[in-house]
C-alpha cells in the first residue's frame, strides 16, 4: 500500500510540473518572435524560459510514479 501512496504521490507531482511548465510556456509564446527557429515556436520558448529541466524531472517523476503504482498494485501484500 506504501508503494501504491508513493506512486501516486510522484505521478500527481510530475504531472503538476509537466502541466505547469507547459503552462508557463504558451503563455510567453507570444513572446518568441522568431518564427523560423530550428526547435519550433514552443520547443524555442521552453528553451529560453529554462524550462526543459522542468519538464525532464516532470517526466521522470511521472513515469516512477506509475512504476511504483504498478509495483505496488502486483507485488504480494505483506503478512
């Protein structure tokens, strides 16, 4: 059960990050001026704004999260 809280814990963390940082981005998305960036509009203001460490941890919390919430959901409960 304390894997099944623990993973809920992170997937509920990383998707709050991913979301936010992804927030954060379209809203200065207008900001970006320079239409023709070999990233794209999005990926270029995500990398001005310093948010792709942001958006990596997201990520890797994420999938642990779901990780430790299968463990937990499969493994045998504890006597």
């Amino acid at each position: 059960m304390k894997k099944v809280v623990a993973g809920a814990g992170f997937e509920i963390t990383g998707a709050l990050m991913l979301l936010l940082s992804s927030l954060i981005a379209s809203l200065n998305l207008e900001k970006t001026t320079e239409w023709e960036t070999r990233l794209g509009r999005y990926w270029q203001t995500v990398f001005n704004l310093g948010l792709l460490p942001l958006m990596i941890a997201g990520a890797v919390l994420l999938i642990t999260g779901i990780g430790f919430s299968l463990w937990g959901i499969f493994s045998k409960a504890d006597q």
